[in-house]
C-alpha cells in the first residue's frame, strides 16, 4: 500500500501543473493586486506569522518579497519586487475549530490553526485544504501546586490510589492534547469519561471551552489540573498557580510522539483565485520558521509584541515545540499515525471516518503551493 508521504507526493506535482496551481484571471491582469485575509490563533504555536511581519524588510533582500506595513499587526502590502500582488489582512479568529470554520465560510483565505480541526474540517467536507506543516509538539500535562504529583509516574499513582476522580481539563473537542493524554490513559488503563455523575472513575474529563480559559478554570478550582498547549502553561507557572507533571510528547505507548499540532491551511477557493500571493506569502512563512530555529531571542520578541506574553513566558514556552514547514517523510508518516489515531478515538463522523491514508490525503491536503514557495526559495 502507497504511503501517506508518496501520494501528497504525486498530489503536488499533479496541482503544480495546468488547473489549480496556474494563476487565475485576476492575478494575469495586470496592476490588479488580490486581497488576501490570514486567520491565527493567537499564541506561540503560530509565530512564524508573526516573525515574518517583523522581520519583512530582511527576509525580502533575498528574496525579493516583502511584506510592507500599513497598519501594524493588521493591515499589508505583499510586494514581489516592485510589482504589488496583495493586499494582506490580519486577523484573530480563536482557537479550536475557529480557524477551519472561518476558513469554510470564507471570513479568511488562510489559516494558522490546529491540525485536528483542519482534518475535522476536512472529514465533514468542508473547501478547506492544509497546504503546509507549522508546527508539533508543546503541550503539557499540568496540576496546581498543592497536588503531590510530579511525574506521569506520580500521576499514575495518584489518579489510582485517590477516592475519587482527578478533575482535568481541555480547551476542545478535538484539541491536540486531550487526544495525546486520552491515548496515553487508554494505554495505562486509566478509566475516564467526560460524564461528571459517573464517580466510578479515575479521570474526569471537562471542556473548559477555550485555552484562555484553561489558567482560570485552575485557579478558580473549577478543575485540578488541564492538559493544554504552552504558551498558557507557562503562563500559569510564571503565576505560581501551577506545576508542569510532564511534557504530553513523551507520554507512553509514544506512538504520537513528535505529533502534528498546528498547520497553515487555506479555502480551496482561495488557493485558485489568489495562488502567487499565497505561494509568496509561503515563501516568508518559511524564512521566518527558519530565523525561530536559529534565534530564540528574535521569536521571543515577536511573540511577546504579538500575545502580550513577557519575555520569560516565552523563552519558556518556545523550546517545548517542534517549528518547521518541511513537508518530510517523517512528517507524512507522523500525519498518518495521526489520522490513525484521529480514527481510533473517534473523531470522525464523516468522510475520513473510515478513509484510507491515500483517500485521507486527498481529501484534506495540497501541497502544491508549498512546493512553488520552495522553489522560489530554492532560486
């Protein structure tokens, strides 16, 4: 059977020629610049956005692409050379499934967001694409301080000594680290559920409905722990209101280990009408991954003038996770073991309920545009 990898492989190359990847009528006419709405989250996973506005002027001395600004933080002219391709907005659209649903109704033409509820988006057939990695790993499991637990020993320990259930908490559904930790209890035979009047458990499982609200439902006792992603972990322990129990990356069977967290997608419609100013916008998204893996402090300075963190949050935050848009065979296979597991604890309901890997990258993947960004940079 054909890997996940070597069929987004031929997708690629297939969209790269006549069709989707060409350039539509009114990016041909000339002087005609598109507008182009990019959708983020708002946290540390997702700086790559934010480095490529900040470092712009740098990155377009050898690329030639640059990202003037107009208003900052807000509003963008994307220039190739002297030749204007877009106009580019900047938004926040929240967390969880936020960005695929903006995405589908067309509020922005690109997202930063989660690669669960892109897939999710994807299972439900919505016109939403993800057209390159971002980002893996940093989530946490995290108590308050009170608690004696600290290590996913101790937490065993605990959750099945104790008389009765050990309160946890998650931002969504389908967010990134619940599916980790759930897999990880499965795995231990840890008995959870998210039925709060069924005591006859060790782990109850509450949505606290959005990651600014992990730190408060904590302090507020509404639960006593949360398993979430940084930078709010980091924020809590700068509070004193918590301690980090383990990274989520090296819970056991490890099967997830180095997981898929965050990802740019895009409408498909998008990706036709306005494909060169996407591709560019590529092109940067890159050179700015690249500057976050070789200088923590310029990734810690846009991420606390874009979030508002302070500048010990994020250098705690940032180490913990994994940046890169390379579109690798490790990637691919990590993608896979993750629709696996998407499957697994059922997640979907729709098309990818029951999708093979090469049906599932299909339906929720083109690279192709990612392919153009890297040749642009290849040149």
């Amino acid at each position: 059977m054909k890997t996940i990898c070597s069929l987004l492989m031929i997708v690629s190359i297939v969209l790269v020629g006549p069709g989707c990847g060409r350039r539509s009528d009114s990016e041909l006419a000339a002087g005609t610049p598109v507008n182009v709405k990019v959708g983020h989250v708002g946290h540390d996973h997702q700086i790559a956005l934010f480095v490529a506005a900040d470092n712009a002027e740098r990155f377009a001395e050898s690329t030639g692409i640059l990202l003037k600004v107009v208003r900052d933080k807000e509003l963008y002219e994307l220039f190739d050379g002297d030749r204007k391709l877009a106009d580019v907005e900047i938004v926040r659209v929240g967390g969880g499934s936020k960005m695929p649903t903006a995405l589908a109704q067309g509020i922005i033409d690109v997202g930063f967001g989660g690669v669960t509820p892109s897939l999710a988006a994807a299972d439900q057939g919505a016109p939403v694409k993800i057209i390159a990695p971002l980002h893996s790993k940093g989530n946490m499991l995290v108590v308050r301080p009170d608690i004696p637990i600290g290590n996913w020993k101790e937490f065993l320990e605990h959750v099945r000594d104790a008389k009765e259930p050990l309160r946890i908490g998650y931002k969504a559904p389908i967010a990134c680290a619940k599916l980790v930790f759930e897999e990880a209890l499965r795995h231990e035979g840890i008995n959870f559920t998210g039925d709060l009047s069924k005591t006859d458990v060790q782990v109850h499982m509450i949505n606290v409905k959005g990651d600014g609200k992990l730190n408060a439902s904590l302090s507020g006792g509404l639960v006593d722990g949360y398993v979430g992603n940084n930078p709010f972990p980091a924020i809590g322990l700068e509070k004193k209101i918590l301690k980090v129990v383990c990274d989520l990356e090296g819970l056991p069977p490890g099967t997830l280990r180095n997981h898929p967290c965050c990802c740019i997608a895009a409408h498909e419609k998008a990706m036709r009408e306005k494909a060169e100013a996407i591709a560019a916008l590529l092109v940067l998204f890159q050179q700015a991954t690249d500057l976050i893996n070789t200088d923590l402090d310029a990734a810690v300075s846009s991420a606390t003038r874009w979030i508002g963190t302070s500048e010990q949050v994020e250098r705690n935050s940032i180490p913990t996770s994994g940046y890169s848009m390379d579109a690798s065979k490790d990637w691919h296979d990590r993608m896979a073991i993750w629709l696996k597991a998407m499957q697994g604890l059922a997640v979907f309901d729709g098309k990818l309920k029951t999708a093979t890997e090469q049906e599932a990258a299909v339906m929720a993947c083109d690279l192709s545009l990612l392919k153009k960004a890297r040749e642009r940079l290849g040149k």
